[in-house]
C-alpha cells in the first residue's frame, strides 16, 4: 500500500524534536506502507520496533501503525497513549450531527453547496474536515508539517484500502495536500471554493485540548500569532466563496478584521467572511 501525498512547497519546521518511522514487528501492518522509502522522502531515520515507548530513547516522537491505524507515539517515562487522526476517535461515531459539527457545517455553509468543497489549511489531526466530509463536503487537507501530512496520507490509506467501515465513505471526500497551503498551486483554487482556518494558538490558550494539541504544540513549538494573521491575510486575497475561521470563543477577531458574520458554541467561534469570489485586497 502506498499512501498518496501530494507534495507542495513548504519548508523545514522548526524544533529540536527528534522524529522517526517505527517500522512494526510484524502482522500485515509491516507492509501496510514502503517504510524504508517513506523514511526517505521525509528525511527521518527508520527504527526497527524493539521496543515500548516508554523506553525508547531514540527518537522523541515517531510514526507507525498498528492493528487500528497510522498514530503518533511520543517516547519517554511519562508517555502517553498514540495519537489518531482525529476519524480514528471512538466518539466520532456519536458526535457526527449536532453541537459544534452542526456550527461547523453551517459557518461553512455545506447544505447550501451539496458535494461543494473546502480547502482546509490547517489540516492538523483532521477532525474538522472528517465532520466537513461527512456533512458531504469535498475536502483538501493542507498540512504544513511533514510527518502530520504523510499520518493524514496514511490513515485515509489505510480507511479506503484496509479497514472498510462507516468512514470509509467519508474519507473518500479527502484528499491530503503535503506542504503550506499558501503554496497551492496557482489555479488550484476556486471561485465556489471554501477556505477553512484552524489556526495553533500561543502554548497555554488550548491547554485542556488533551494528548493531540501537546503533541502539536511539541511538533510545532513556533506559532506566533503572526502566522496565523498571515494565513488570514493571505486567505482573504484569494478569490473563493467564503473563508472561515475557527476561533477560541473570547479570542479578538484577527488581524482586527471584522467577518461577514460569526457562530458562535460553547467554547469556540466561526468568523465567516463571505467573498462569494472577490478577493479583498487591504491598502
Ligand atoms: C490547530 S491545528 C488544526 C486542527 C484541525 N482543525 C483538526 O481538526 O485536527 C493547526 C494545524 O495547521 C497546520 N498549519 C498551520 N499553518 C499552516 C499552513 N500555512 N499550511 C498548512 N498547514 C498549516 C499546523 O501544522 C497544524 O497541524
């Protein structure tokens, strides 16, 4: 199985975080992935797995996949348990209508543009584009970082090749763009197209957001506030239909700039700025 990341631009990411691809021992998931040449396209080292995490002292953070799926392991003492993709998590089964995916799918406006599709920039875990999809939005899934885009790569992979459930449907509608969404291809995107920003905010703002926003935050110690204001400003020149913003619920508007409208839930908001394909340009 080879998993299909499209390569863009993108550069190196910084932190002193030692990443690797833990090839597993055995079962079908040995060769669930070409581990020796994916090893190779991101530059990491290739371990054998030997032993747990909780002893491992070779690499701080690494990628591998078991009997459930791709997943992240952090190594140390104090490790904690493997992180998914956001579609692996048992409670997406129970949460797919209703609360927060019901605000997402309407500050993204989905029923109004059936199989319509969405650019999500910040592809992360990929929990909000797996609600975007199975509200039956097709979605681009821009990932920044490396090994997070090839984790993304993998587990849709693994859902439309391997483990055929309800998800499988679901995943159909992503695809994985490996790189900086800013670097899209010129053209690529759309006039009817939707752009989705789930922007890292500063250490400590999203504390309580458990094992997967530490792990980010460890893949990804720089995350200024700039870089998210400069994703805005970049996604508002771009001819789309709307663009929208996940916000943590008391957070300014960035940049200052006021949206078209807002949604707000329990702990977070949607600024929607509506386009309907007329870039904004600042002064
Ligand atoms: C808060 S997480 C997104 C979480 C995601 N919405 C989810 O549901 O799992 C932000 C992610 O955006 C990525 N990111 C930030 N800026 C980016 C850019 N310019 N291009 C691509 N990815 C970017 C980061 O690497 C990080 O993985």
């Amino acid at each position: 199985m080879t998993a299909q990341v499209r390569e863009g631009g993108g550069g190196a990411v910084a932190g002193a975080c030692r990443m690797a691809l833990m090839r597993p021992a055995s079962g079908p998931e040995r060769d669930a992935a070409d581990w020796p040449r994916l090893a190779e396209t991101l530059g990491l080292p290739l371990l054998e797995s030997a032993l747990s995490a909780r002893q491992e002292t070779r690499c701080d953070v690494y990628l591998s996949q078991d009997e459930t799926g791709p997943f992240l392991q952090v190594t140390g003492s104090r490790a904690p348990g493997p992180v998914r993709c956001g579609f692996y998590d048992p409670a997406m089964a129970y949460r797919r209508r209703g609360g927060q995916n019901e605000l997402l799918g309407r500050a993204v406006g989905v029923h109004r543009c059936p199989g319509g599709r969405v650019i999500d920039a910040t592809g992360g875990f990929a929990a909000d584009a797996f609600v975007l999809a199975d509200l039956g939005a097709r979605v681009l899934l821009c990932e920044q970082h490396p090994m997070l885009a090839t984790l993304l790569a993998l587990s849709v992979d693994h859902l439309t090749h391997v483990q055929h459930d309800w998800r499988s449907d679901v995943v159909g509608r992503l695809s994985v763009h490996s790189g900086d969404s800013r670097l899209l291809p010129a053209g690529e995107l759309q006039a009817e197209d939707v752009l989705y920003l789930d922007p890292m905010f500063p250490p400590g703002r999203r504390s309580a957001a458990g094992k997967g926003m530490a792990l980010l935050q460890r893949l990804l110690p720089e995350h200024p506030d700039s870089a998210a204001e400069s994703l805005l400003r970049w996604a508002l020149r771009q001819t789309v239909r709307r663009v929208v913003v996940k916000r943590p619920l008391k957070a300014p508007q960035l940049c200052g700039i006021r949206p078209s409208h807002g949604l707000s839930g329990r702990s977070v908001r949607f600024d929607v700025y509506q386009l309907d394909g007329v870039a904004v340009h600042e002064s």
